[in-house]
C-alpha cells in the first residue's frame, strides 16, 4: 500500500446503521488484510454518542476479535459537527493530517439524507475540508431530476468530477462484476447477448425484512427512489451495455450513459406500487401512508440491440424470499419436431448474485430410457468451489479501496444519475396506486401478472 498516501476518514452519519453494519467492520478488514494505508477516522453527527471509548465500543459491538479491534479502534475518534457548523471538525481533520504527514489526502464518507447532501457539501467546501479531499455519497443522489442537478451543480463547485465517488455498493459485489467479465470475456455468450437470441431479462431483488427501525428513510424516499433508480438500473446497464473499448472508468461511464440514453421513459401502464400489510403500524409511519415498500417495472431499451425485448425488476420489503436473481430467458426454438409434449420451461441463464454467488444454465435435456422425452437440467457453476482459497471483498471493501486508489470504475458518474432521473420523471409525478400485499407474499397480484405466462424465476426456488 506504499503507493497510497496517508489518509484521515471522516464518516458523516458515524452513529448510523450504515456506518456500524458496514463501514467500520470493513476498514477493520482492510486493515487487518493489509490494505490500508497509514490512516484514522473521525466519525461525525449531529449528536455525542458519549466518549471515544464509548463510541468505538457501538461501532465495534459485532466484532469477534476483540483484541485485534482494540488495537484498531485507537485510530477511531468521534467529533460532533452539522452542515451549520463544522469548525471543530475541520480543525480535527488538520490536526490528524499533520500527525500522518504532509502527503496526507481526506477520504469524507456522506452517510446521511438526500435532503442535507447539499448544505454539507457546501460547508466542506467552506471550512476547507475538501481540499485533498476524495468525496463518497450514498445513494440516493437526489430525490428527483431537478434535485439531482442541483445536488450536482453543488458538488462541482466544491469538488472535481474525479474526486467524487457516487457509491452504489450492488456494484462492489463480485458476482455483479461478474456479469461483465461472463459476457465480454467468453465468445460462447457476446454474440448471442441480443434481441432474436434473448426473448426477456428478470432483475428480481425480494427483501424477506421489513423496513427494520427505517421508517423516517422510507417515508421520505420509497422503494422506487431508493432501489430502482439506484441498484436495479446499474445492474440493467451492466448487463446491457455495449462492449467497451476496456474495463476503465471512463469507458464504462460512457457506454453506460449510451445505454440509459436508449432506456425508454417509465410508463404508469408498466409500473406496480405495493405496500405490505402492517407497514402502517410501524413505529414511525404515518396511518395513512401511501408510499411504496414494493415495486416492479418493465423496462425496454430502444436500440438495435435490446428492441422488443422486455426488462422485469423487482423489489419490495417483507416478501417471501430474500434474493439477488437474475435472469436471461433464451428464445424459444421450433418444438414441433418431437414427438411428446415438451413440459420443462425455457432455457434460461441464472446469476445469483447473493454472497453465495453462483451461475446457473437450465437447459432442456432428454429424458433418460426408452422413449423421446424431454425434460429439464441444469448447468451449475459455484464460484466459491470453482475458485477455492480466493478471498473475496465484501462489497464496501472493495468500493472503499478503490475510492483510495482514486478508481472511478464502479462508480457512476453525473450524467448517468440524471438520465436515470429523467426516465424515472413520469411515474414520480404521477405515482401508481399503491396496492396491499401481504407479509411473506410474492407482492400484488398486479405484478405477479407483469411478466405474462413465465412468471418471476425467483419465486420457484
């Protein structure tokens, strides 16, 4: 790591269930791995979680290994600071930057709401700790097309385009990454990777837990802003975009922006809006709210690529089944040649893209004995099995070291986030009804129907 500088994280949103869930678990393997430079991290909020000592203990509380935390946490101090007032913080951030060197860089994580983005930005700006500084937001990036711009417009002002790292972390997942290496890197699939050859793609993300002491998140946001702007359509892209000239940052973004300039604008007659039973009843929900815990979408791409074939995601809260599937249905062949009814379904390559990633090819075989039957198998591939020793880095490990490493790659730049909002524009002015589902289902009948006879992949398993 010598060809890192020395770097201070700063984690806004430190006493949040981001931060403890994922954030300081995987700085504490990177370091513990040996990946991180000389570094320490301030985490910041509105309020004092207490001491130092006291904090460090929250944000480490799953961590088995205490000793090797201990020696970890005494890198970790908390410093209260508000988009109104950040002096103290920045005064912190000097002071720790001294102490590590003069080559020292800031690395400042915003974990917070999509409606503060916009005054932190500016006060970093204005007490001066965005100077060699690389800035991290989560998602989502705005509520909306005009906010998005202004939310860009905002951060250009403080910050260059290649020091800010828009983060979705379904991308850090290997298996998501994997989808590029299976189509670009194998000749059996890219000239087959096309309408005539594909006859519908499901993109199928089922969350069995319920919004989990989220409710202020969810009220403010809904399903649709959080997943489907973000996760969903980064997956879509990755999976359709055309080759590009090499895996870089600036190639991908681009080929990206291409393929969400051809994503046909939401339509309210290919969109379904659900809410589970008893989502009203959480702590912090609103008795009449109407915002959506689910939703499913059929998406189409109007290029020569992708024409006629159509694009189903879903997601929702408290579903039957949690999952990361998806799905590439193949055209059906002539079966008129065989001489006893083809019962098993159609040919369809599976990437579960769960932490058990795996790639699955059904395909339609002959039956063993006497007679021409047909019927189904299936083609397994467990990366885990296939590559064993190999550690892989959880998702916001990765992301995390490649912000360090200023790689821009797997991280969406400004134009793709405000088409992604122009496509969205219609159904978030004029939102579907938000339909009922109960806990533990598959969701609305009215999206069980969305993909026609074949029905969601997912809900077979």
């Amino acid at each position: 790591m010598t060809t890192i500088p020395p770097h201070v994280f700063v984690i806004f949103g430190a006493t949040g269930d981001l931060a403890k869930r994922k954030l300081f678990p995987g700085l504490f393997r990177l370091h513990r791995a040996g990946l991180l430079p000389e570094f320490a991290i301030i985490g910041s909020g509105r309020h004092s979680p207490g001491t130092d000592e006291e904090f460090r203990d929250k944000v480490g509380a799953a961590v088995e290994d205490r000793e090797a935390w201990a020696e970890f946490a005494q890198r970790i101090t908390f410093q209260t600071s508000s988009a109104e007032d950040g002096a103290d913080l920045a005064a912190a951030v000097r002071a720790k930057r001294d102490e590590l060197g003069e080559d020292s860089r800031s690395l400042l994580y915003l974990s917070v709401p999509p409606n503060t983005m916009k005054p932190m930005v500016g006060m970093l700006g204005e007490t001066g700790m965005a100077e060699g500084a690389r800035l991290v937001l989560e998602k989502p990036f705005g509520s909306d097309l005009a906010t998005a711009k202004e939310l860009n417009s905002a951060l250009h002002g403080v910050f260059a385009e290649e020091d800010l790292f828009r983060i979705d972390h379904f991308l850090g997942k290997e298996a998501v990454q994997n989808i590029l290496v299976f189509r670009f890197a194998n000749g059996l699939f890219e000239p087959i990777w096309r309408q005539g050859h594909i006859a519908y793609v499901q993109i199928d993300v089922p969350e069995k837990i319920g919004i989990e002491g989220r409710a202020g998140f969810m009220e403010s946001t809904g399903t649709f802003r959080d997943m489907v702007t973000t996760h969903l359509c980064q997956i879509l892209g990755f999976l359709t975009l055309e080759p590009p000239t090499e895996i870089s940052a600036e190639a991908l973004r681009a080929e990206r922006l291409k393929l969400y300039r051809s994503l046909r604008p939401f339509e309210p007659q290919d969109v379904v809006f659900g809410q589970y039973e008893g989502y009203r009843d959480e702590e912090g929900v609103d008795d009449k709210s109407q915002v959506e815990t689910f939703v499913a979408v059929r998406a189409w791409i109007d290029n020569w690529r992708w024409q006629g074939v159509p694009f189903y995601l879903r997601t929702g809260k408290a579903m039957a089944a949690g999952k990361r599937t998806v799905t590439v249905g193949f055209s059906e062949p002539p079966l008129a040649m065989f001489p006893s009814e083809v019962a098993a379904g159609p040919s369809e390559l599976v990437f579960e893209l769960s932490e058990q990633a795996s790639l699955s090819l059904r395909i339609r075989a002959k039956r063993p004995g006497p007679e021409l039957r047909i019927g189904a198998a299936h083609m397994d591939l467990d990366f885990e099995e296939a590559f064993d020793g190999e550690q892989p880095l959880e998702a916001y490990e990765r992301l995390l070291l490649d912000v360090l490493r200023g790689d821009q790659t797997l991280f969406s730049g400004s134009a793709e986030i405000e088409r992604l909002w122009q496509v969205c524009e219609t159904i978030l002015r004029d939102p579907p009804e938000v339909r009922p589902y109960a806990r533990g289902s598959w969701g609305p009948e009215a999206a069980l129907e969305l993909p026609g006879e074949r029905g969601w992949r997912a809900q077979e398993a």
